[in-house]
C-alpha cells in the first residue's frame, strides 16, 4: 500500500510538474484551438477526462473498489461531456466537417455502449446474472475503442500538422 501511495504522489507531482511548466513555457500552445482565437484556460473537460482515465489506470477494483468506481464514473461523464461539446460546437464551427460526421457517430456508439454498460452493471451486481460481467467489459471495450476513435479524428481536424514524439527535439519548435 505505500508502494502505491508513492506512485499516486509521483502521478500527481509529475502532472503537476508538467502543467506548471506548459503553463509557463508553452503558454500559446496549451491554449491553442481550431478556432485560432485568444483562450485563458484548457478545457476543464478534457483536463478532467485525462485526469480520470489515469486514475482508473492506476487504481485497480480490487485494490480501492469505492475509489476506481467513482473515477470510472467522473471519467464516463467527462468523456461524454466533451464528445457531445465537441459534436454541438463542431455543428455550429465546421458543420460540414468530415470529422463530424464520425465524432457523431462514435458519440452516439459511446452513448449506447454506455447504457449497455449501466444495464450489464446492474444486472451484474444486483441479480448475479450469468455473463452480465462479460457483457459489461464488451461495452467498456466499445466505449474505450469509441474514445480512442473519437480523438484520432483530430487527424482530420489538423491535416497538415505533424506530432513529432522524441527526446531531445525541444530547439525543433517551428512556429
């Protein structure tokens, strides 16, 4: 348990680390959007989503059942609250968007796979139902799937931005 409590703290520390520095280097960066328009702050949502997705990768059921429920379910909520601000504004921005089209369609497969997920739950942990729990990780596996698919779409958002992953490319940065 206290090897686990100090992975928590160096999580914790080193993403604190890591936004204060963004924060203070890379101040034009961390705001940045499509829309090219002055920003103060990075979206709660997304913050929270990253932050939440963490959480249930570190803390295992087994280990803090209560805890990694409540992060799975803040993860739920921000995820589709992010994919459903990003389908509505996406709507009002770029309506014709290619990307749209699929955001759309993978919000709606996370939305269903989600109300899946709740029934498969219940059924699970109320009524011990044979393969409740395998029905249940199908629909974590679509809804995983549908958030990864969801933020490749980006790829079409910025199709000729480049992410170049290194060590050491720091004096690279073009603007």
């Amino acid at each position: 348990m206290a090897s686990f409590r100090a992975e928590i703290r160096r999580l914790a520390d080193d993403t604190f680390v890591h936004k204060e520095q963004a924060y203070i280097f890379q101040q034009d960066d961390i705001h940045e959007t499509h829309c090219r328009v002055y920003n103060v702050l990075p979206s709660i949502s997304a913050i929270t989503e990253v932050a939440a997705l963490c959480g249930v990768t570190y803390i295992s059921n087994r280990e803090n059942y209560s805890v990694h429920e409540k992060i799975f379910i803040l993860f739920m909520i921000s995820s589709l609250t992010y994919m459903l601000t990003e389908v509505r504004l996406g709507r009002l921005v770029t309506p014709n968007a290619q990307s749209l089209q699929y955001k759309q369609a993978l919000f709606i497969t996370s939305l269903v796979s989600t109300v899946g997920l709740i029934i498969f739950f219940l059924k699970h942990r109320l009524l011990c139902h044979d393969l409740a729990f395998s029905w249940f990780s199908l629909c974590e596996y679509v809804i995983a799937s549908a958030n990864m698919g969801f933020h490749v779409t980006v790829i079409l958002d910025f199709p000729k931005e480049q992410l170049i992953v290194g060590n050491g490319l720091s004096a690279l940065k073009v603007d």
